[in-house]
C-alpha cells in the first residue's frame, strides 16, 4: 500500500454492481451516530429546533396547520425514524445498497436542517463565533454539508 492510498477516496463511491463503497473514519461514523442518536431523542419532543425539519404547509394558517400536523404529522415522524434505523444498522459498514445511501442522505440532511436551526443559519447572516461548543456545532454543520454534497454526487454517478 502507498503512501497515499485511501488519502483522496471520496467518502461515498458508486461501483459497478451499483453497490456503494464507504470510506470514513471511525471518528467520522462515531459523529454521525451521536448526532443521529440526537435527533432521535429530539423528534420525540415538540422541540422549536424541529421548525426547519417540519415546517407550516399553510404558513400562517394555525388551523390548516394543525389539521395537516393530526393527519400527516406521525407519518413523517415514522419515516424519518425509518431512515436513522438504516443509518444506526449501517454505521459500520463499509458496503451500501442504493436505498442505505439515500436513507443516509436523509438524515444527514434532516441533521443540517436542526444545526441550522440551533446555529440561526440563513442566507443573509454570516456566521460568528460565540463559544467552543458554538463553533463545534458549526464544524459539523459544515463537515455534513460536504458529506451529503458528496452523497448526492455518488447517488448522480
């Protein structure tokens, strides 16, 4: 093995049979199953960190809001859970089917969305250091936004 084998491999790889190739660090797996571990804990509350993941259909409207919240709110909740399970039996893994990289792709995506919420992220603000746990959280917001831009990469290959 040389010098650089494995240094330039992305983190996701589409291979010929259609499977996909994994290549993170155990510390990188290690990030992503804590913060999947929080975001289960976090879509079991009402939590106003949720508001990016769930937004208003019907802006303003309390009403029709809360109509659409009775009736479609738990399947959404489902689904997101669906997709961490996937995420949480495959931390390990090395080797994923096509449906395994999308679920990953949802959660890591689902996970941006909540750290932008906590982090007040928007087009029109840059972003200021306030403390270490602060610019903790923005390195992960970050570092997942590299990992699902290169998901979505393998997943269009």
């Amino acid at each position: 093995m040389g010098l650089l084998d494995g240094v330039f491999d992305p983190p996701f790889r589409k291979r010929r049979n259609g499977r996909y190739t994994v290549n993170l660090s155990e510390g990188e797996r290690q990030l992503i199953e804590d913060l999947v571990i929080d975001l289960r804990e976090l879509l079991t509350t009402d939590s106003p960190m949720l508001q990016r993941l769930f937004p208003p259909p019907y802006g303003e409207n309390e009403e029709r809001n809360q109509g659409y919240s009775a009736l479609a709110g738990s399947e959404l909740v489902e689904r997101k859970f669906a997709s961490l399970d996937l995420v949480t039996n495959t931390i390990s893994a090395e080797d994923l089917s096509e449906d395994e990289v999308e679920a990953w792709m949802r959660s890591i995506n689902d996970i941006r969305l909540v750290l932008g919420t906590v982090l007040n992220v928007s087009e029109e603000k840059t972003f200021e250091t306030a403390d270490e746990a602060t610019q903790s959280l923005h390195d992960s917001y970050e570092y997942l936004g590299m990992l699902l831009e290169r998901i979505i990469r393998s997943l269009s290959s």
